[in-house]
C-alpha cells in the first residue's frame, strides 16, 4: 500500500524520525543519567511506546484512564496517571491494579489524598507541585504540602510537576532557566517532604522542552515527555526540535482551488488537524498547520492553512497557488500541535522516509 | 443509571431540548413550505438523524463518506455528501450506491465534473456555488459554472450552496441579509443552468442561522442545517436560538481548585472540549466553554473555560469560587461550537431534563 492509495484525511507517521527523536531525547537525558517515563498521551499507541521505552526502565505516563487501561492490556505494568484524581475514579484504578497493573495517581487535595488512603485498595500517590505553570499542584514551599503528606500517609511515594509554562519560552535560554527553576522546586518539595519524616523516593519532572534543555537534573528520579516523539510546528518554534524532525503528519486531498487569491481547499480542516492555534504567539504564525508535499517536503513555501473548517482547511499560498496541485492531489499538513491533532484520528499509516506504508498503528482515544 | 455515575468527561445529550430545537426549525421551515435535509455532521447519531427527520422527505446531508456508509448502513439512503468529491474518492461512492444508497456529490471543479461523468457508475452530482462565503464553489455569474455543467452531462442534478458567511453575522438584521443572497444567488445559479437547458431541479442552500432566519425561500428546493439540533454558545450569541436551547454539553469532574486565584480545574480539556474558540469574536468571550452546574443551570455564573490542555480546563470565575464545589464534583460546560466539542467523544448519554440516562447513542467519527 501506498500514500497515494490511503483515503483522507489520514495521519502519517514517519517511524524513521520518530526514531530519531527518541534516540535523540534519550541521548539528552543519559547525559544525566536520568531514566525517561515516556507520557504516551500523544501516541497513544503501543507499538510506540515499545519503541519509546528502548534503553528505559519500562515506566510509563498517561493521560486518561482508558490510556491505562490500553496500556495494560497490553502489558505495560508501571503506569503514571499524570492528571488530579477524583475519589469516584479510585474503584477504577483499584481493579485495574489488582488486575496487575500498578498505576499511580496524583493530588494536591487534601480530601482527596484521604480519600486515596481511606480506599481498601487505594493506589499509590504523588504530590503534584506547582513550579511555576500554575496549573495543578501546591508550592514547594507551601504548608499544605506536608498537610497533603500527612493525609496520604502510607500511600505516599513521591513528587511530580510539570513545567508546562516551558512552551511560554522562546529561546534556549529560557529553557534552560525555566527547567532549573522545575528541578529544584521539585527536588525542594522532596527534602521538605523527607525532613518531615515522609517517603519521597520518586521526584517526577518534565515536558518536552524542559527535558531537552536541563543543565541539571539533579535530585530528580526520572523524566516525563511526550510531544518529542512527534514533534509539531510548535516544538520547532521553541527549538525543542527542528522542523525537519516533525514525525507526524496530516494526509490530505486538494478539494478546491481559487488561484486568483492564492488559496487552495484542502480535505483537511478542524477536525483532522484541530482547531488547535499554538503558533499564534510564536515567531511564526501557522495557523492550523503548513502544507507540505505529498512526500513531507516544504516544496510550497509558506503554505498555510488560515481557516479551518469542520471538514475543509483553507491553504493560503505566498506565492502563485501551483499548477502541479489539481483537485485530488495528495498533500501533507505538518501539525502545530500534535497531540491535539492526532486525536481525532483512529490509527496511523506508518512510512520510513517514502511514500510506502509499512504499517497500521492504532490509537487509543476518547476517555 | 445516573449522570452522577459517569466516567468524566462525557457529553451529555438532553433530548427534550434537542426535540425543542427540531420542531422548530421545522416550523421555521414550514412556514416557506421548504423540506429541511438535516446535516448529520454534528450529531453524527442514526438517532438524532431519525427524530431530525420527522415530517420530512428522508434525505440527510454528511460531512465524510464515514457519515455516507453509516447512515446508509442504517437505512438512509438519500444522501449529499457537502464536501467537494474527487475523482479518487468516486468508487467508494459508487459501491454505496451500488450497495442500495442515492449518495449526491458537489463539485466546482472541471476536471473533476469531468471525471464523474466518465466514471462507469458516476453518481449524481450538484455543483456547488460561491454565494459569499468564499470557500468552495464558482460565483452564480461565473461562465465555469455553464462550463462544468457541460462536463457532467447527465449527472448534474442541480445545485448547493453553503452562507458559512451568516457565522460573521451579529444581528437578526444581518442573517435575514445573508440569507437573502444566500437564495438570490443559488437560484440565479439555477436559472442560468435551466437556461441553458441543463437539469437543475435541486436548489439547495443552508446553514443553521440562514436556514433560522431567511424572510423567503422562493425557487429554493431544500435546506440544510445541522448545528441547530444542538445549539452552542456561538449559535446563541449569534442568535440562532437562546443560550438555555443548548442540548449538548460536556460533563466533567472538578480535578482542583484554587480559590486565591478564582480558579478552578476540571477534567474537560481541549480534547474533550475542543480547541475552538468561535466566540473569541462574539460580544461574549466564553473562552473554551461556560461552566454550568450539574443538571445543566447557570448558577455560577461567568464560570469561564479560560485555558484548555490536552486533559485540563481552567474555570475562571467572576465571583469566590463556590465552596459546594470540591474536588470530585460533577458540572456540566456548555461548548462554544457543538461540531468540534462531539467530535472527541464516541457516544452521547442521553438524559431528558433530569439527570437520568435514558439511553446511550453512539457516534461515527473519523472518515
């Protein structure tokens, strides 16, 4: 099978870059000896993840239940549900840990954390620290931590942040900086925890920019990323990664052609691509995503799509709309941000570098 | 089963008010004597499809050939598929009609009005018309369109047009106005085929608030529409129907709070909720969504879905963030644009006003 014979839209994968850039994100945190927990809420897909966890300890992140669940069914033991709990979703991490699994939650509630030590099966929980996204999560320095702790007594196993403020950077060295002030305001909530008596043996950080920019890590016991397998136009704009490294890409069909205002209608609109508009802030504005020919390359210029509809996006090109792209030519979007993007999507086609697929991934979405 | 008792997020379908939004678009119909043909791209349910159809002629209107072989697989078999066909996608057409199914296409292209017409089962085929919107079709005046009509010979059955533009409108003034160009130039498009002596017994035109609020529909064969079964806060701002006529909404758990800072999370995020920010330009800025109380009311307020990540909302309010909301309450976020918000979603639970789920309806998503 071939791209030109797939129907659209459709996600392509480039598994040859994708293994680039996970050997390239292991190759950053190896330098500190730290192991990666890769947060598959991107991927969601298990021929991924085996590839993601090469060289690793074989933890995971997820996203959703149903991601921990897909996971361990397909025997992915070591799981990190990296989003607040609830009370009432405890029963379900409960069965799936007397199934085999071993997922861990997260809470900066104190009814909550009660709530997880007072379940008969209750998981074990991670303190999730603000250091600086302002998100979820407590201080490091604040008192409700150890109030927290406390309550979560024996069900306690560590700390974790995310410094998602990262993707707010535009420069390395804001990076830099941003993954330090992470590092140490998780490794400050761990000692605090300690000196009270507590057990923190795991000190969770990460998000892709800051995993691949820390001069230190210091303290921390492993890294959470996700993104960096894929990559996305966003990633690039904050030099988590080089344009040319965006393994994930939006099949698409010419729908329509306006060449007297330079616009090309594409197959491919606010549900295949998202209405996810990232760039917005970034030096460069994408709008929802950059054509590319049918083989990934940036033969276009500056192609861009500027409106999305539900199922249409419009390509508004700098230069004249080129005579080689008639309605039903096959093009490719690369994405601005490619967790979004991917979701609405089932499955992957699978390339390495040409226009061959090589193999159907499937997707384990929705809740 | 109660809405309490659901896996957070959901989407959460009350039938009453859809029922409500059904007969009266009906009515709004009926006083112009004009057939509606619903527009399944947002409901994506054979259910909602078979109430959408009460008291008319039994076509429906899909956005993907996913929506095409789902419906006719359910029985409804006349069908436009409202996105412009090409040549490559022609055989899965023709084996729905070969199947039993009546599946319309559009074009505005030549070469593939061409290719319809050359296709040993082609189907039939509209031409789609630029009545301002200024996305697809070929201007009422242009000389392609006489063009094109030449090319599918026997397969042109009429024409469709789309006032995607009535979105930009903000007042009843401005969509009567709109729909009026909307009518003038699908039926000058008509005329000019008759004239010529082609077949052009379907005027079709359509969108949710021209549908709503057009003062004639003379020479008008059919309309369509689809958001209005559901309604969102842009349809209301727009004043396609009130805010309390919205059907569809997105349940979710409270995650966190932070009170110091009028905020509160929920699991509802940019995947659940959608990326969309169609009221970014409306006289009400909902952000990612209004938050609503569990059964569907309005009792905080301004409670604002201010910042979506993949898994989180961030709820702004304009007041102390309530006491009666902990960590693990259930509330319900009515979306900005029902099309995208469904899309993430595999499945509605039904209720009909109270908080009972009365019945599970699946969706088919993808393409």
């Amino acid at each position: 099978m071939r791209l030109d014979d797939l129907p659209t839209p459709c996600l392509v994968l480039d598994r040859a870059i994708m293994q680039r850039n996970i050997a390239s994100m292991a190759a950053a945190l190896s330098r500190h000896g730290v192991p990666l927990r890769p947060h598959m809420k991107t991927a969601k897909s298990i021929e991924v993840a085996r590839l993601a966890l090469a060289g690793q300890p074989g933890g995971i992140t997820v996203s959703t239940l149903a991601e921990a669940e897909y996971f361990a069914g397909h025997g992915i033991t070591d799981i990190l549900y990296a989003v607040g709990i609830t009370a009432r979703k405890l029963d379900q991490v409960a069965k799936l840990n007397a199934n085999g699994a071993a997922v861990t939650v997260i809470t900066d509630d104190p009814d909550t954390a009660r709530a997880i030590a007072a379940h008969p099966a209750g998981p074990r929980a991670l303190i999730e620290i603000d250091t600086g996204e302002e998100r979820g999560g407590v201080r490091p320095e604040d008192p409700a931590l150890l109030a927290i702790a406390d309550r979560l007594g024996g069900r306690l196993a560590g700390v974790m942040t995310h410094a998602g403020h990262s993707y707010g950077g535009r420069s390395v060295e804001d990076m830099v900086r941003i993954a330090e002030a992470e590092r140490a305001g998780i490794v400050r909530a761990a000692e605090r925890l300690r000196a009270a008596g507590h057990a923190a043996s795991i000190v969770s950080m990460g998000s892709s920019p800051t995993a691949r920019h820390a001069a230190s890590l210091s303290g921390v016991s492993e890294v959470r990323a996700g993104v960096y397998m894929f990559g996305d136009l966003f990633q690039a704009e904050i030099h988590t990664h080089a344009v040319g490294d965006i393994a994930l890409t939006v099949l698409a069909s010419v729908i329509g052609r306006r060449p007297a205002r330079n616009r090309l209608l594409i197959d491919a609109g606010g549900l295949a691509l998202s209405k996810d508009r990232s760039t917005e802030a970034a030096p460069l504005d994408y709008g929802f995503g950059l054509m590319l020919d049918a083989r990934g390359r940036p033969t276009y210029g500056q192609a861009i799509v500027r409106h999305a509809y539900q199922e249409h996006g419009v390509v508004e090109t700098d230069a004249a709309v080129p005579a080689d792209l008639p309605v039903g030519t096959k093009v490719r979007v690369a994405p601005n941000h490619t967790c979004m993007t991917a979701a609405a999507h089932d499955r992957y086609y699978v390339v390495e570098g040409g226009d061959e697929v090589v193999a159907i991934w499937t997707r384990v979405n929705g809740w």
